[in-house]
C-alpha cells in the first residue's frame, strides 16, 4: 500500500454533459398497402431506385461498407495525473524546510503558521494508533509541495484530511474521515463509456481494499450524469485522479503520481558506477543520492522491523550500468528493495514493495476495438507478465475495462513498467504483421438473408433485383460462379385482421398471401439492396405526396 495519508477534498471539475439524442426508430411492414403500392406506384418508384442504387454505387466506391478503420494514434503525454492538480493551492506551493527529530506538536504549530490554516491535532484519535503528540517526525522538503510532507507522516501511523479550512492531523485511515463526494461524468457517458462498466472498474482498479468494509452498493451510486461516491479523502483523491486519466487517456498515466517522480525515472535509466567498501548502509544511500542528485531514503521502521540496521556495512562495485540495475543489485544484497512514494525513492522491506501497487490507464485502442478482443489482450498479459501475480490467478492485480480500448491496471511499478514493454511489443507487431480484417468487418464476406414481403412483391423482386443492384455479380448461365443468388419461397399467410372484433365471415377479409425472398450475397451488395428495398417500399420526398398515408415498414429485418 501507497503509503502517506493521500486526502483530497476539492469536488471534481463539473462537466456540462451533451445529452444523447439518438434514438432508433423500428417500423413494420403494413400488409394491406403492400399490393396498392406495387400496382399503383410501382413504376414511378423503381425508376427512383435506379436512380438510387447509382448513387449508392457512387457513395460505395468513395467509402467501402465496413472497410477496416485506421488503427488510432495512440497519444505519449500525458504520462502521470499530479494530485498537486486536484488538491487545495494552499498545500501544493512550494516549500523547503528540514525537521530532524522534531516533536509532532510542532510540526503542527509550522503548519499551522506556513498555511495560515487552522491545524487541529486530534490527540483522541492519534492515540487511538498509539501516537503521541511528543512522536518524533524526521524529514526534508526542498522547494516541494506542501502535501507530500503530510503524507509521508503516514510513516508514523498519521493521516490528515482538509475539511472548512482546517487541517486535521489524525489516525491514518480514521473512519470517521469517510465523506460522499460527487463527480459529474457526463462527458465520460457522452464518449459512449457504459455507467456499469465504469462503476465495476473504480470498484475493481482503485483501492480496492477501501471497498471491503464498506456496502458497495451504497458507496457507488449513479444518478443520471453524476458519481457519488462515499470514500475516505485518499481514497477520493485516486478516484479524481482516475477520472482525470480516462479523460486524457495516452501509452500509459500513472494516477495520483507527484510530479516529483519524473526526474527520479530520468535518472533510473542513467548510467553510473559506484565502489563501496565497508560504507555503513546510511552512508552508502546518502553517497548514492547525492551523487544522483535525487532523493534517496530509507524507510526506518520498515528496516526496523525486519531488524536491519542503518550501519550494516555495504561492500559493492559495479561499473558502467543504469542507476536502476545498480539499486536492484544494492538492495538484493540485503533482502531489501526500492520503490517511488511521495515525491521520493525509498528504501524498503520486499514486503512493503509487494504491498506498493500503482494504479495505470492505458490507451489501447490500436490493440482492442471490442469486448472481445478486450478480454483476449487480458488474457494474454495474465500470461505473460508475472501471471501469479494477478487475481484471476490468485494474486491481487487487476485489470479492467471501463470502456473498450481502455485499459486500468493496478500492479506495482516495475510490473506496470513490464505491462507497458510487453504492449509495445504488441504494437510493433502490429505494424509489421498483414492487416487481418475479421469476418464481421469484411465486406466481401458472402452472406444469405430472408426478407419477407407478399408473395407478389416478392416474385416481382426475385427478377427485378438482379437488375437494379451489382448486376455482374448475380450467377446467370454465363456467369455461373458468382457469389449472388435468389430465390422465393412461399410462407405463412398473414392472418387477417378483424373489424373492431365483430366482423362476420362474409365481411372479413382474406388471409394475404406471403413469400420469402431468399438472397445469398456479400455483405457490400446485401447493403445496397437494402437501400432498393426501402425505396421500393417507402418511395422518396418527392413522392410524399402521392403515398403520404402508407406508413412506414420494412421488409424483415434482414435475419441471417
């Protein structure tokens, strides 16, 4: 677990949503204008269908149907979301100050004067975590934001919330800290994301331990555009932090991420030597950050714990490697490892690393354009990338999809880092390999369809259409292997409509008679007869006038 009471108490940027408007429209063929309209316009309609399928062939040879998208440009930046954007002006300018062993209390007091806020040390709460006012606090802030200081006091058992211009000092993760605060998200729902698949996601990538003491289904509510949610202030800040990330989703943004990590990645990747010789560990560390320029420490109760000492002699020399190679070999050598927290690289137990999961959006809509090719991509970094390690397999990793093509991990850094590797490679890949089109986006894929319609439209259109639609591509004695097929076969009548329910035998009317139009064609064609078809039923504007009273309707959906 991240540690430092991450607290974030601002609401989230209100968004104005769109409103969706589009509605589909379904009509049905209505039987007794079906004849009137075969013998009564029936020549004046198939001359406008001629008309149309010209254009349509026009459309078609500009646009192919279902032709294969470009693959998307997948953006570089942004790289991290900082909680510095979401949190109050007042804990985000910058400050330097040095406390060494100074007394909790007075933090409190240069706090209180630093933000001109009201700092409150709640002593019920603190000793409720057996934390004393007199509790020693030991730390730097050079030309820093203010909050990274107040959540490294996590190290000592302390959280802090900021609630009406006061600052509470309290209980790391005091429950009483729980609030509801909510997110508009109506521009989320506007780019077509689904309300259950985000909810599902925040519940699944962000904290997820947070969620286990709490009713889930009370903590999580959508009404309309907006997200409440009930949840601890640090919880919150990552929940800003992951909203912000779906909004400029790129290769890959680290949530709730200072700012001050970047340059300390810079320097990972450098190339450096360094030559211990029976340095104490302390020594060692403080030579290798100054060196660096970066601020290196060490997690003194987490060594303790494991009962290390800070002057256990370090003996190492190796030459002409990344600082990141050199820190993996440093730390093995005493069962230790190293991980980013609040604006430093620490020191720790491989436990606490294990425990130090980040939270990752990835944009890779160039990789998955649905739920299924979604679920296989899943699947595969399951396998390949430290596959105990995720909780499909038994471990606490997740992935998940709040929307197709993006993609939310929560997995350590390094980890992270071999997930964003493994992706490139992917791409790469991609782009050497043959673009496959699948069978649902080919559009020469051959495909039978059944229109039903009265067996007289359907006779008429068994001849007509080989002639109004892709013509050379009907099967004809001399074009015998050609994909397109048509045949009429006889169906259930309609049954027949009663007067108001009293109609007698005499007056009611007869069963119409009722055929099916059995067309086997590629899906390119199938498109353009649906164009004809519709004409031919509807007509177009010009002739509004002539069949006004007809309705609307369709042939019969078209079912394979």
């Amino acid at each position: 677990m991240t540690r430092g009471s991450e607290r974030w108490v601002s609401g989230a940027n209100d968004y104005n949503r769109k409103g969706d408007s589009m509605r589909s429209r379904h009509s049905s063929w209505r039987v007794c204008w079906g004849l009137v309209f075969w013998s009564v316009c029936g020549s004046m309609c198939l001359g406008q269908a001629l008309r149309e399928v010209s254009s349509v062939k026009q459309a078609q040879a500009q646009a192919p149907v279902n032709a294969p998208a470009e693959l998307p440009s997948i953006a570089d930046t942004p790289t991290y979301i900082d909680p510095a954007e979401l949190l109050s002006p007042v804990l985000t300018k910058p400050v330097t100050k040095d406390f060494d062993e100074v007394s909790l209390s007075e933090v409190a007091a240069w706090l209180q004067e630093q933000t001109g806020l009201n700092v409150v040390l709640d002593e019920r709460s603190l000793d409720g975590a057996g934390v004393l006012p007199s509790e020693p606090v030991t730390d730097r802030l050079l030309d820093a934001p203010l909050y990274l200081m107040l959540d490294r006091l996590e190290s000592i058992g302390v959280g802090w919330r900021l609630a009406g211009g006061v600052l509470y000092l309290q209980k790391f993760q005091e429950e009483s800290t729980v609030q509801t605060i909510q997110y508009n998200i109506g521009d989320l729902l506007d780019q077509k994301m689904k309300s259950d698949e985000l909810r599902e996601s925040l519940i699944a990538s962000v904290d997820r331990s947070a969620w286990e003491n709490a009713d889930v289904d009370s903590a999580v509510v959508l009404l309309g555009d907006v997200l409440f949610v009930r949840q601890s202030p640090r919880t919150h800040r990552r929940v800003a932090g992951w909203l912000a990330a779906l909004r400029k989703p790129a290769r890959r943004v680290l949530v709730d991420d200072p700012a001050q990590h970047a340059p300390i990645r810079a320097a990972l990747d450098q190339v450096t030597s360094v030559q211990f010789k029976g340095q104490s560990f302390s020594a060692a560390v403080q030579s290798l950050a100054e060196k660096q320029k970066i601020d290196i420490r060490w997690d003194r109760i987490a060594l303790k714990q494991a009962k290390i000492s800070e002057r256990v002699p370090v003996n190492l020399e190796v030459r002409e490697q990344s600082l990141r190679t050199i820190l993996d070999i440093f730390t093995a050598q005493m069962g230790l490892s190293w991980i980013l927290r609040d604006g430093a690289l620490w020191i720790t137990t491989k436990e606490d690393a294990e425990h130090a999961t980040k939270i990752a959006v990835f944009d890779v809509r160039d990789l998955c354009r649905n739920r299924e090719e979604c679920a296989s991509l899943q699947n595969t970094i399951e396998q390949q990338s430290s596959p105990s390690t995720w909780e499909t397999n038994g471990g606490t990793a997740v992935i998940a999809f709040p929307a197709s093509g993006i993609m939310v991990v929560s997995q350590t850094e390094p980890r992270l880092d071999a997930v964003l590797a493994l992706l490139e490679n992917y791409r790469v890949a991609l782009r050497n390999s043959k673009r496959r089109i699948s069978p649902e986006e080919d559009p020469d894929r051959i495909e039978t369809r059944y229109y039903r319609m009265p067996t007289e439209v359907a006779e008429s259109l068994e001849r007509l259409l080989p002639k109004l639609v892709a013509s050379d591509t009907w099967a004809t004695a001399l074009t015998p292997t050609a994909a397109g097929k048509i045949l009429v076969s006889r169906s259930w009548s309609q049954p027949p409509s009663t007067l108001g329910g009293n109609a007698s035998k005499e007056t009611a009317p007869l069963k119409e008679s009722y055929s099916v139009l059995i067309v086997t064609q590629t899906r390119r064609v199938h498109a353009e007869i649906s164009v004809v078809l519709n004409k031919i039923q509807h007509g177009d504007v010009e002739s509004k006038g002539i069949m006004g009273g007809m309705g609307g309707g369709g042939f019969g959906g078209g079912m394979m």
